[in-house]
C-alpha cells in the first residue's frame, strides 16, 4: 500500500468534513455571497458565453488548424524579427476589444502553435488591456490626464513583461529557437489572401457583436454601435461565402444554416442573441459533420471550449462569492478594499493591483466602478494601478493559464502585472 498517497486522500476527506462541517449556511454575508456567485455567474454566461467565448473558441479552433505551425513560429517565434513580432502582439487589443477571460483561447491557440512565450505574453497583456473604446471612456469619464496615462501604461506594458518573460525563460526559449531552426519550409495549402479574409470575417463578428454602447449620444462609436449588428450580420454572410467558396461546404447546408439566424433577426430584431445563438448551433453542426477541414475546425474548437470553459465558470464563481458584483458584497466587504486604496501610498497602489488583478472586469466595466471608488476616496495612483492590472487578469483567466502554460510561468505573469502597476501606479500618484 502506498501510504503517502493514501494519507494524502485522508488529508483531502478530512479537509472537506470540517470546511462542511463549519460551513456557516445561515449567516447573512456568507448566504448573500453565495447569491452573488450564482448572480455573477448568470450574468457571465448571458453576457459573454454567447458572444465572447464562442467566436473565440472557433478562431482559436481555426489558429489551430488553419494557420501553420511553421508560420506562427516564423512570425512570433523565438527566432522572429522581435520589432516585427511584439508591435503586432502589443497593439493588438486595439482590433480585439476582448476582456481577459476571451482573449484565453487565442492566446492558447497562438502558444501551442509555437508562438515564443514574449510575444504570446504581450499578446495576452494587450488583448484585454489597449481597449481604444475604454480608453477613451477613461480619458471622458476619469480625466485626459488618467486616460492617457492608461493608454500609454498598457502598450508599453505589454512589451516590456513580453520581454521580461523572455528573459526569465530564456533556456526554454532558447531550446524553441534551435527546434525552430530545423524545420521545413511552409507548404502553401491556400494562398495568405484567402486566409486573411476569412480570419477577418471571425474577428469582425468577434468584434461588433461585442461592440458597447458608449457614453455620449453622438461619435464614430455610437455610430458603429447603432449598426452593429448589421455588420455582424455581413460578417457572418462573408463567412458563409467563404465556407462554401474556399472550404466546399455543401451549398444547401450551408444555406439551410442561415436561414433560421435570418428568421429570427427579422421576426425579433430586438432579441439579437435569437439569431446569434441560432447561427452558432447551426455552424456547429454542419463543422461537425464534415469530413474535410469543416471538421478538423470544429474538433480543434470542441477541444479548446472542453479545456478553458470549465474552469472559467469556476473561476467566476469563486470571484462572485469573494467579492461579489459592482455594488453587491461578497465574503470580502468592499469597505475594506475601498479603505486600502485611499491616498497614493506604494501599499494603496500595491493592494489596488492584487485587488485588480483577482477581480474580474468585463469590457467597459472597470470605468464605472472606478469612478465609484475615487468618488468614495480612492488616490489617482492606485485608480491607474487597478486600470493596469484588473482587465488583463482575473482570477479565471489564472486557473486558465495555469492549465495553458504551467503554474510558474503563470505565478510569472501576474507578479509581473501587479508589481509593474504598483510602480507605475505610485509614481503617477505622487507626480
């Protein structure tokens, strides 16, 4: 009998029995807290199941099928142009606009495929973080002076913890650069064009559904937004061309799958995910059933959504019972946060970063929480601190990376996001 392991499970059996036994069901914080963990968790999968991880797990899906490993190993490899590769991965949350659970699944379909872990750690800071509509809401709703701050925080952030990933694993990186070096030229199976078109048509459908209504009345944004979701259609229409054209999916099929998404935008054209939902069951069928590349991309996006999606919706539901949602408690009270990060002391700055970082931010979100917190005495430097840290991680996307990319690698990354954003944060608020 091996005792160790056997002890092992004793301790786990134990542990279990007393966190039951002195569970306090009953108490008003703990049973409101575990209201706000199933509210938060609601909302998570109405608000961002839907639109967010499922366009993301077919572009990871197809990142994985799709784009040669050879090519994202030439592009964003250890051996790449690093000016070429950390611009493209730093400015990338300026097309994107994802928040940092959805960006997961492109960030793990690039670091499977051999992207070097510098640019794939800018990619995965920037994607959430360098949120132009966000920014500008800072800027509008926080003040020019925080807003600018953030914008020009978040690029250089994003390249210099890519850089410094690379640095701290640099033996690893090493020894992906010499595997990268004897391997065989690209075999062209469909000229770039053809791909760079139909990944548009994914990340244009990605991008609008998810467009937000932004705070003034009038604007480019406001514009785009009151036509969202007739881009997203075309998008959508650009893909189904694009299925039958380039991947020769049966025309009747594919046909067959619009038809109802086409119903029901015009018979409930103020109930969009009818039609959305609608055409994500139906693309996911006839993927399913094809033999060819259809399926190939179905299987590499099945397999991204079983790894990721569970622990997300765990991870969301820690956070709720935790802190609960903006305006609601959880275990931890928000007296307590909003007490730490008054003033702008190196601990303020240090205690809004952890504080961010463990919280979860949808797109737009963190703009007016933070205008509650400075209203209720929160310093200019832990306000940027939070700004720098809280879109580009959470506590899913922790439990997500670590499964991804290793618990150190992990532990790494986000040590690296706070202490940079308590720095930056201090010296802002004591400028």
């Amino acid at each position: 009998m091996d005792w160790k392991k056997e002890w092992k499970i004793l301790f786990w059996m134990v542990a279990l029995f007393l966190l039951l036994f002195y569970l306090p069901v009953g108490t008003l914080r703990f049973d409101l807290a575990v209201l706000e963990a199933l509210q938060l968790a609601k909302w998570y999968a109405r608000e961002h199941v839907l639109l967010c991880l499922i366009p993301a797990f077919f572009i990871a899906g197809a990142i994985g099928v799709f784009v040669k490993k050879e090519s994202v190993m030439k592009y964003l490899g250890p051996k790449a142009n690093k000016a070429l590769a950390y611009g493209v991965a730093s400015v990338s949350g300026t097309i994107l606009a994802v928040c940092s659970c959805t960006v997961l699944p492109l960030f793990s379909g690039i670091w499977h495929m051999g992207a070097g872990l510098g640019p794939a750690s800018a990619f995965l800071y920037s994607g959430p973080a360098i949120n132009v509509l966000a920014i500008i809401l800072t800027a509008r709703v926080l003040g020019m002076k925080i807003g600018i701050a953030r914008a020009v925080g978040a690029i250089l952030f994003s390249v210099v913890i890519g850089v410094l990933m690379h640095f701290i694993f640099r033996k690893e990186e090493n020894a992906k650069a010499e595997a990268q070096m004897a391997m065989p030229e690209v075999e062209v199976t469909r000229p770039l064009w053809q791909n760079i078109l139909f990944f548009f048509s994914l990340v244009a459908i990605l991008v609008f559904a998810n467009w937000g209504k932004p705070t003034g009345v009038g604007g480019f944004f406001a514009a785009v937004y009151s036509v969202k979701w007739l881009i997203t259609g075309l998008a959508a229409l650009g893909l189904g061309a694009i299925l039958v054209v380039w991947f020769h999916l049966p025309r009747w099929q594919v046909v067959a799958a619009a038809l109802p998404s086409l119903v029901l935008a015009f018979v409930f054209p103020v109930q969009p995910l009818l039609a959305f939902g609608a055409g994500v069951i139906a693309l996911s069928i006839i993927l399913s059933r094809d033999k060819g590349e259809g399926g190939e991309w179905f299987t590499a996006s099945w397999d991204f959504a079983k790894q990721i999606f569970p622990l997300l919706i765990g991870g969301v539901l820690v956070s709720g019972i935790l802190l609960g949602r903006p305006g609601h408690e959880g275990l931890i009270p928000s007296a307590w946060v909003s007490g730490a990060v008054g003033g702008n002391s190196l601990f303020a700055n240090f205690f809004a970063a952890i504080s961010g970082a463990f919280m979860y931010f949808a797109t737009l979100t963190e703009v007016p929480i933070l205008q509650g917190l400075l209203g209720s005495g929160m310093g200019q430097g832990p306000a940027l601190a939070l700004l720098l840290a809280g879109p580009a991680l959470s506590l899913p996307s922790m439990l997500v990376l670590r499964k991804v990319m290793g618990l150190k690698k992990t532990a790494v990354f986000t040590s690296l996001v706070v202490v940079l954003s308590t720095i930056v944060g201090f010296i802002f608020g004591n400028m």
